[in-house]
C-alpha cells in the first residue's frame, strides 16, 4: 500500500522526490529537472511537511536518504510508472508544434555521429524540439532511461541491461588515421609498418566505449608499450592529437569520415583483423508506447538504420 502522504502531492512533487531521492544532490536535481536550487528546496521542504520526514539529510557535503526516504522510494517508482504508461496511451505528439526537449545519452562518437543529422531533421519537420546530450558511463545507462533523465542511448552497449529495449542500427567497422603529411604515410598502411609506428590509444571503456575494449586489446598486443605514444579517453581527442603529430589514431569508420577532412587527416585500413561492433539505440520499457518516444526511435532508425544504409549503398 502507497504511503498515506502520497494522495495529497501532485506528480511534479512525486517526481521531484523520485530524482532527489535518486540523486542525493538538491543542485543535480534541478540540473535533471531543468529549474532552479531554490524551487527544488522549496519543494523540499513541502514534501518534509507532508511525510513528516526529513526524506534526506545532510552527511558531510553530500546528502543521503532517512529509512522513511528508503522506504517511500520503491512505492514512488510503481506510482509514476503507472502514471507515465496511462500518459502515454491518452497523449497526441504533433512534431511541428512540440517544443519537448529530448535527452540523448551518447559518447562523444555519437555526438558527431547522431547529433547532426537529427538535428537537420529536426529543423525540416519539428522546429521547436530541442535536444540535450547527456554524457555517460555505461554502467549509467539503466538508471538515466529509466527515470527519463534520457530517452534513448545510441551507440555500443553491450554492457546495457538486457531488459532494456533495443533496435540495432548499423554495425560499424575500425579504421587508422594521420595527418597526411606524416612521414611514414606509405610504410604505416602494412602490418609491420603500423607495429613499429607511434600510436595514440583510445581507453574508453570507462566512458561509455565498452564495446571498443577487444578493439584495444587487440591493437595493443601488435604494439611495443615503447611506440604508446599517449593513451586517451575520447576517439575524437584521439583525432585531433593524430592531426598534429606523428601519432595514429585508430577510430570507428563513421566517425573518421566526419573528422577526415576538417582535420586533414589520411584515412588508411588497420592492418589488423579487428572485430566490428553492433550501434543500436536503447530505451526503457517505461516509455515505449509514449508517442513522442516512439516518433524520435522511428526518424532514429530512418536516418541511421541499416536499411537506409543499403539503398544508399546501391545508388
């Protein structure tokens, strides 16, 4: 049974408690809820007033929930997933009217990848939505989709909860950079040339890049530690360093083609037998039949899927 309290709160309130609870911070719960320190402490206080509680209190310069605030936190999630999916079924989604914001949980490959082109169609048919990408570590993707902090994640997740709902898009390959005037340009492009080459190696499975760690497995067994020349957490980092040294940069396909030319790089075929990775988009059960969910996921998959791939592959 609900706790008494609840029937007398409105859903803001119940969804301000749900992300305070969540996040232990009165500022990152008005970052997630796009409003002010002061309305959420305002709303705070209401929400002591109503349960009698403290709901969360202060240790050291954190802050943590009461045993009331434990407690109360499973009966707000089934309240407002109920909520959300009755919502969901009476809501009507006109994209040249809605001014939504989205949430987009990407890397900082899917910022250059994805972010573009929705964005060109988004000025085409619904000029007045908005988009926020949402940085992340993989081991965040779960708890941002479920409380619609985010409402999709694009990219490679293998990690992902699996009852996360998902719908492959692509699957994209590995290819070597440098800048094109680099003294080794030709000896680089074999095996033995790219082993004894100086490289810049992408860590990033701790930001999201979890599916890149057999890529970087592999390279790293074909390279002395000697020709390391500077390990980075960011594809696009790597990029710009390979553009200004004698350093190669080995990246994802689809984002090499969108830095190639701006940066004056030469784009060259790893010399290595290197696995691919599945791009997909990811969404939580909550928000499936929401409308405007489900508009954003089907422009997704047409701008990115593997089928508008093809057709363009056989013009």
């Amino acid at each position: 049974m609900a706790d008494p309290a609840f029937e007398q709160l409105s859903l803001r309130d119940l969804r301000i408690l749900q992300v305070l609870l969540r996040e232990c911070s009165i500022t990152r719960a008005a970052e997630v809820l796009e409003t002010t320190q002061p309305q959420i402490s305002k709303r705070l206080a209401y929400l002591r007033s109503q349960f009698g509680d403290q709901l969360l209190v202060r240790n050291g310069h954190a802050m943590q929930p009461t045993a009331k605030g434990l407690e109360v936190a499973p009966q707000l999630k089934g309240l407002l997933d109920t909520a959300d999916g009755l919502q969901a079924d009476a809501r009507v989604f006109e994209p040249a009217t809605s001014d939504r914001l989205f949430g987009l949980l990407v890397t900082d490959v899917g910022m250059v990848r994805f972010l573009p082109p929705l964005l060109a169609r988004m000025a085409e048919t619904a000029p007045r939505l908005r988009l926020r990408a949402v940085p992340l570590g993989s081991w965040q993707i779960e708890s941002k989709l479920e409380s619609g902090e985010a409402d999709l994640a694009l990219g490679a997740f293998p990690r992902a909860a699996s009852h996360l709902r998902r719908q492959k898009l692509y699957s994209d390959g590995y290819v070597s950079v440098v800048r094109k005037e680099h003294p080794r340009l030709r000896e680089i492009r074999s095996l033995p040339g790219f082993s004894t080459g100086r490289h810049i190696l992408t860590t990033a499975s701790e930001i999201g890049h979890a599916a890149h760690g057999q890529v970087e497995r592999a390279i790293s067994a074909k390279i002395a530690p000697s020709n390391i020349l500077l390990r980075v957490p960011s594809f696009l980092a790597g990029a710009i360093v390979a553009a200004q040294t004698d350093g190669i940069a080995t990246l994802p396909e689809n984002l090499a083609a969108s830095v190639a030319a701006p940066l004056g790089l030469a784009v060259f075929k790893t010399p290595l037998q290197l696995p691919r990775i599945e791009i997909a988009q990811y969404w939580h059960e909550r928000f499936h039949r929401d409308a405007a969910h489900r508009w954003l996921r089907a422009v997704t998959f047409e701008l990115f899927g593997e089928r508008r791939r093809h057709k363009q592959a056989l013009r």
